[in-house]
DNA sequence: CTGAATCCACCAAGATACTG
DNA sequence: CAGTATCTTGGTGGATTCAG
C-alpha cells in the first residue's frame, strides 16, 4: 500500500485482483473442490460417506483433493485409530466462510444460465452459417 | 428425509449449487479467462491491447479465450473492416454482472490468504516430520 | 475402512509459423 | 493488426492394485 490516491489505487488493485481471483480459482476450481467442500457443509463425514455422497470421484481424486483442502486449512482431518479405522473430515471455520463467495457464484449462475444458455445457442447458429460459407473456399486438401 | 419441507429442500438444493457452481467454475475457472474479463471490465479494448495487459498470454489463448466468452455472451466482438483491420471486445451486462461474484471471491481470498498461507507451512512442517519418520523404513528402494 | 502407489489417457495450454 | 494451423508437452484425473 503506498497511498491514498483513489485512481492510482483502482489501477493496482485490478492487478491484484487478477491475482487474488486467479490464486482461489485455482485452490476451488479444479474438478472436486468444490462438491466435496459442499458435501461437508452440513456436518463432519467420514472418507467413505464423502465418496458416496459426491458421487463419480475415485479414491485418488477424493484423497488428493482432500489433503489439498487439509494442506490450505479449509478442512480439518480427524483420525480414530480403532478397528476398522475411522477418520472424520470436518469444513473448519475458514472453509464455511469460502462458502459465501461461493453461494454469491451459484446466485449468479441460476439467475444468468438461462441468458448465457441463449447466447450459446445464437452462437452456434451463426457459426454454423459461417462455416457454410467457409466450406465454398475450402476446396483442396 | 422424513421431515419437514425445509429440509428437504436444503438437500436438495446442496447438489444444484453443486452443478451451478461447478459449471460456472468451469467457464471462469481456467488459466486465462477471469484475467480477461477483468482487463475488460474498464472499458472495451482491441485485441493487441488486450493482450499487452494480460500479459503472458499467447494469441491462441487470447483468442480461444474471447471466443469462449463471445460465445456465451458475456463479451461482445466489434470487427471494424478498416486498414489494418481493427476489433473491439466489450463486457456485455452478462459479463459486467460476473463481476459481482469475482469480487466476493477476491474479497474472500484479501481476507483470509494469510490464514491460508499460514495452514499451508504448518502442513508442510507437519509432513517434513512425517516424512523423516517414514524414511527410517524405507531402507530398499 | 482409509488410504498410498503405479500406470495411462486425455486435454489445456505453450511455441512456432503462417495468413488476410 | 488480428487472427489460424500445427505440433508438442505437462498436468489432471481415471482405473487398478497394494497396504496398514
């Protein structure tokens, strides 16, 4: 922070929004982050039930995205060295609050798929037409 | 489930927040998009000025990028058939209104990166004792 | 039950060169 | 200036097997 200079602040904070949002994206934006931190939003389960719950995810895929949850502080790992072995995952308190962003992006996403639904569908239209024309050039090869 | 409406619901609607936000997540979540979106957000740019700002990325990522956007309606193309040929992309109010959820990510990753930061090195002090611990045991390769 | 380890397929993304 | 085309590669994630 070297100032107070409200349109020089407005530049650099855009850099550095870029960065912020990028570096979360790439903590929640891989394929499992997120359903598994959604699936523990309710209460602390246990590695079997996440699997159950989320639905598709390998044992690789559910181990990995757990440890990288645990590694960041946004879940907590319990162990209970009995027979069988039992090992609960809990969201910690930083893992709850990420779920404020995230309820602000599944907002957007509900009330502006439909739009971006409809805009997909016109431009596949268009390209199609485009490729149309394309197809009269590309005669050899 | 055999209790009230409320719960129900809320189960229900813990896996449609997991399709929206995994959808949306996939759209924005990539290495190039948000970085663009936000390069836009000031005003429209052509597209070498976007790529000076964006810094680091390629033609073809800029331009796989901006076709993803065009596509689903969250940037608009203006070619301008001038000598040398001249394009502007613009947020439409789509993408304009994207902005609101970005920033309360950015808002989430200013506040808590520290903590995040701070769980990530005790994780890896954590690991580093385990790791010793292990290597007593791995004797033959 | 809760993982770790290995192998493999696919795709996003980078580099480079070319085009209108 | 504003792209397209082609090749290559590194990382993500799936399937399977082994271990405590």
């Amino acid at each position: 922070m070297s100032g107070a200079h409200s349109s020089v602040r407005k530049v650099d904070a855009s850099r550095a929004d870029c960065q912020a949002i990028t570096e979360i994206l790439d903590r929640v934006g891989d394929k499992w982050t997120v359903m598994v931190v959604r699936a523990l939003e309710q209460r602390p389960l246990r590695y079997n039930e996440i699997q159950r719950v989320v639905d598709g995810i390998s044992q690789r895929m559910l181990t990995l995205t757990l440890k990288g949850l645990e590694r960041d502080g946004l879940v907590s790992r319990t162990m209970y060295p009995t027979i069988p072995p039992r090992v609960d995952y809990e969201l910690t308190e930083l893992g709850n609050r990420l779920m404020v962003p995230l309820q602000s992006l599944y907002d957007w996403a509900v009330k502006h798929r439909p739009a971006m639904l409809a805009a997909r569908k016109r431009f596949a239209e268009k390209e199609r037409l485009a490729g149309a024309q394309q197809k009269r050039f590309a005669t050899a090869k």
